[in-house]
C-alpha cells in the first residue's frame, strides 16, 4: 500500500506495524536471506557485520562506502529522516554502517585498521550479534553481504574486497 503522506510503499513486519520500504527494504532482504525471525535481529545482525567489516579497514575507505550507501538511498528517493511508528527500524543501511552507537562510531574512527582472521571474523558474528539457536553465522553473513552489494558500486565492491581475510573475502565475492 502507498502511504499518502509520503508516498513510499510499506511494509508489514512481524509486529504488524508499518515501515516504510526506505528504511526496511535492506532489512527485509537480510531477514529472508538469513533466515531470520524479524526485522531486529536482521539490523542488529547487519550492524556487528558492517562494524567487523569497517574494523578492518582505513576510515578514508569506510568513509567512501558510507559516502555511496548515502548516495544511493538519495537516488533512490528515499527522503531522510522518514517518520515511521518504529523508530527501531527507521535507520538507514549507511546509519548501520557508520554505527548505531556513538562511542564505537568515535573509536572506528580513531584507531588504525585491525588484522581479523576469519576464524574471528566468524566468532564475533556469533558473540556480538546475538544469534538464535539454529542460525548460523556464515548464512547471515553472506545475507548482509549480499543485501550491501546490491546498494555498492563495482569499484566500492572490489575495494572492500581487499580489506577482507580468506574465507570471508569468499563469502563477500560469492553474495
């Protein structure tokens, strides 16, 4: 249905509550993709990938992948700060990939660039981002990775591919 105040379509989550497309439709996509039971756990879970991600890289880097998250949530029409009921969901994908929570946004963008192996990449998946019994790491991150790329320029993409360790980096080119 089409909201007459904003003219964006929306979306019912699984609290029976509308949201719109703007502020869901990356969140929808990793909640099916990663077999997740809502739209929380797909944006708690989107945001500890994007912060082991931007662990690993230069901020210079991190600020051009925010800097096209913005780009293409503009092109796409999607206006900022779009009032919905839920304020929980109402963060854009570049709001995730900057941080949610102040402190950490500060210190990503303060300390150098970490050396994450995949092993560990994996372990904080499944430490930080609260998964379900059942859910398996490697799915939700090939959901987020998946989800992002589809938002990210060739160019961006190949860069972040750089940043990434082994396995991962496999994940990254197969989502």
């Amino acid at each position: 249905m089409n909201s007459p105040s904003t003219g964006l379509s929306k979306v019912s989550n699984s609290t029976s509550e509308s949201t719109p497309v703007a502020a869901t439709s990356f969140l929808k996509k990793v909640m099916v993709r990663g077999e997740l039971e809502d739209l929380y756990d797909a944006r708690d879970i989107a945001e500890v990938v994007f912060r082991t991600m931007r662990d690993m890289m230069p901020t210079e880097v991190s600020d051009r992948v925010a800097a096209e998250l913005q780009g293409e949530a503009i092109a796409k029409g999607y206006p900022q700060g779009v009032a919905t009921k839920d304020k929980a969901l109402q963060n854009d994908v570049v709001d995730l990939w900057r941080d949610t929570n102040p402190l950490v946004r500060f210190l990503s963008r303060v300390r150098p660039p970490l050396v994450i192996e995949p092993e560990t990449f994996l372990f904080r998946i499944r430490q930080e981002a609260g998964l379900s019994n059942g859910v398996e790491p490697e799915v939700v991150i090939a959901a987020v990775f998946s989800a992002v790329k589809a938002e990210l320029s060739q160019e961006r993409i190949d860069e972040v591919t750089g940043f990434l360790p082994g396995m991962i980096r496999q994940m990254w080119r197969r989502a």
